[in-house]
C-alpha cells in the first residue's frame, strides 16, 4: 500500500523541473502546500462560484493549470490564492480557453528605496470567457472578429447600420491585422450593438495594458484583437451588475486608464490667502488689528453740577453701590466631533454585508475563519492591484472587524 504514494510522487516530480533553482523535493513540498491550502478555501469558492460551475470542476482545473504551468509556484502564495478567488468572482476557469493565470515581476520597492522585485501571479479573463458569463448571464451573444487587410469589410453607419465582412479566400495569405469588430445580439436575434476599432485604436489599448508584452500581445495577438473590442462595446450595452464587476476586475487587473501615457498639462491651483496676523502686542501698547473703538459720548457742558442727595442728619456716610455688570451667558460647550475617517470604496460596503451572511451560516470555527481569510484575501487583492490605498485598507479592515463582531 505504501509504494502507490511513493510512485505518485515520483511522477510529480518533473511538474516542477521548471522552477528555476528549486530542488524537486522543495517544488513538490510547496505544491503539497498550495493544494491544501485550497482545500481549506474549498466553502468559500463554492460561495462565489456560479451554479453552472461545480466547485469540484474549479479545484480540479485549477490544479490541472499549476501542473501545467509550475512556474505559478514560483509567484507569493497571496497573490496565486487572489488570482484563484478572482477567478472564482467571474464565474470562470483558468483552463487557457476561458482565463489563465499569468506570473508578473513586479518591483515592490516603496519610493527612495532600491528596486525590490517579487513575482505575484494574476488572473487573466479571456475573450472566449466574456463572452461565455455575457451569455449566461445575460443571455447576450457576443461575436468578435478579426478584420486583415485581404478582407473585404464594409462598416456602414446612420439609419441603417450593419457590418460586411468576407474574409480572403481560404489558402491565400489575409494580410495584417487591421481592426477588430464586435456583434452583440440577444438570442432572438436582435442586434443590441456593433463595435468596431481600428489599428490604431486597439495599439493605443495596448499601451495602456500592464503587460503589453505579455503571450497575448505577442503570440497570440489575434486574441488580444477580439478581447480589446469585446470589452469596450461591452460598456455600452445594457448588461447586468455582475458582468459590469466582471469587466471593471479586468480592467483594474490589467489596464491603466489614468492616462498617464499622455501629456497633460495642469493649470496650478491659485495661491490661498495669507494666514491673519496672531493678534498679540506688548503691555501697553495698542492693539494695532483690533477694530477701533467707537468714541464715547460727553454730555453737554449745561454749567451746572449734577444733583446731589443731601445727607441727614445722623445718617452714616456710604460709599454708592456701582451695580455689578450683568456677566455675558456662557456658550454651550461643544463636543469636538470625531475625524471621519475615508469612505469606503465603492461596491465595499455591500462585499462585506455579503460576507456577513457567510459569517452567520458558517457551522464551526473552521469555516468562519474560511470567510475571515476571504475577506482578508479579497483586501489584499485590491491592495495589490493598487485600488485602495493605506487608509482605506485599514477602513476596510477595521469595518469588517466591527461587522464581524456583531454576529459574535
């Protein structure tokens, strides 16, 4: 019985023999480590998975990819676990059809330190992907196409739109790629849109991706033609929230859209107004910020001395009581209000109400720590992804705390 194990082993071994520098026993230790750690996520991937996706099919084709590629191993156990849950989200596998999980060198260093690089994995949704959740989801067909320059297109506009499309003849060389077009068609037929982008409009789609030397921009350029114009006629046809999500994590994940590859040149904000002087002065001298005071008023001089009660007789000499001016009521005390602290970003607040529901279902001690290592792992991917920021992740973290603790 003992010698299966061990033959199983064996046979694991050369998954591993491209992890630079790792010795196989230590490659098969960390994928041991890897596969057991997504077991124990097992419950809350089969929260987010769709009911056309078993949690089953997701573990294996998950492992199936590792194996596949061992070099995913070689990227933070962090960022492979948020590839894994972002995966999850959409609602798809990284089998190399519908997504992938790619590993990037990413310099991690802060600012006025020396490059620190460290390989973190990402999940990449993939056309065929899209247009499968778009059709599940909303029951939308999504066509795209690669136009090259042997084609025959003819795009035509106004009252009467409708695309022409007749590639070259087969066994004839189509030319470069040109542009790319999309086709978004309910499944009655009715055509809810056309998309269509040219060379120049996908290159500049290009140059705002993340990794624009990626497989998919050098090898498998086609793919990156059709997955550049589904996404964007996407934004413009009605979809629903969780394929709105789908795409927004795309583009968080892989795009920069800060337009930081253009130059934009800022008008400075004008100077504020200078601080009021502190309105201090020496013993004795005039205020000189302090308004001036109104003159007083003297009386007419009428030659006569004001009237004065005599004293009689016997009566004790008094001093005149000055009455004691009326003192100025005091204003209310005003309890200094506590710092706000930042918003919390966007879709946030109803992810943790989510997790809450998670949290109150869980049956024991494991599982609510499965939905506690959820949420952690779901912060952290923004993090990463550069989405929140410091303030916002303790926000995050420190609401979630509190939510927590009321179902405790």
């Amino acid at each position: 019985m003992s010698a299966a194990p061990q033959n199983e082993d064996k046979a694991d071994e050369g998954h591993y023999d491209g992890i630079p520098g790792a010795r196989k026993e230590g490659a098969l230790t960390i994928y041991k480590q890897f596969e057991a750690e997504l077991d124990e996520r097992a419950a809350s991937f089969a929260s987010m998975l769709p009911s056309t996706l078993s949690p089953a099919r997701f573990k294996n084709t998950v492992v199936a990819a590792v194996r596949q590629d061992p070099a995913i191993l070689q990227a933070t156990i962090r960022s492979v676990m948020g590839a894994v849950v972002r995966a999850a989200q959409d609602g798809l596998v990284p089998d190399g059809r519908e997504g992938h999980i790619a590993v990037y060198n990413v310099n991690v260093a802060k600012r006025g330190e020396r490059e620190r690089w460290e390989k973190r994995a990402q999940w990449n949704a993939m056309a065929f992907g899209l247009r499968k959740r778009l059709r599940e989801l909303d029951g939308i067909i999504a066509n795209a196409e690669v136009v090259h320059e042997a084609d025959h297109f003819v795009w035509h506009q106004g009252d009467e739109p409708r695309i022409e499309h007749e590639p070259a003849r087969l066994g004839t060389d189509r030319g470069k790629m040109i542009g790319a077009y999309c086709i978004y068609k309910r499944e009655d037929g009715t055509i809810l849109h056309r998309e269509v982008m040219d060379f120049t409009q996908i290159e500049k789609t290009r140059e705002q991706s993340k990794a624009k030397d990626s497989l998919m921009w050098t090898k498998f350029v086609s793919e990156g033609y059709r997955k550049s114009v589904l996404r964007r006629g996407v934004k413009t046809v009605p979809v629903s929230d969780q394929m709105r999500e789908i795409i927004q994590r795309d583009d968080e994940a892989n795009f920069d859209f800060d337009q930081r590859h253009e130059t934009v040149t800022l008008t400075p904000p004008p100077a504020p107004p200078p601080a009021p002087k502190p309105l201090t002065h020496a013993p004795g001298q005039t205020l000189q910020d302090a308004p001036p005071k109104a003159p007083e008023t003297v009386p007419a001089d009428t030659g006569q001395k004001p009237a004065q009660r005599r004293r009689k007789a016997g009566e004790p000499r008094t001093q005149e009581t000055v009455p004691e001016a009326t003192p100025e009521p005091e204003a209310p005390e005003i309890e200094p209000q506590a710092e706000a602290g930042p918003e919390l970003p966007a879709g946030w607040s109803a992810y943790l109400d989510q997790m809450v529901e998670e949290l109150k279902g869980a049956k024991d001690a494991h599982a609510q720590h499965e939905v506690h290592s959820t949420v952690e792992d779901a912060i952290q991917g923004d993090v990463e992804r550069g989405k929140i920021d410091g303030a916002q992740e303790e926000a995050l973290k420190a609401e979630w705390e509190k939510r927590a603790g009321q179902v405790n």
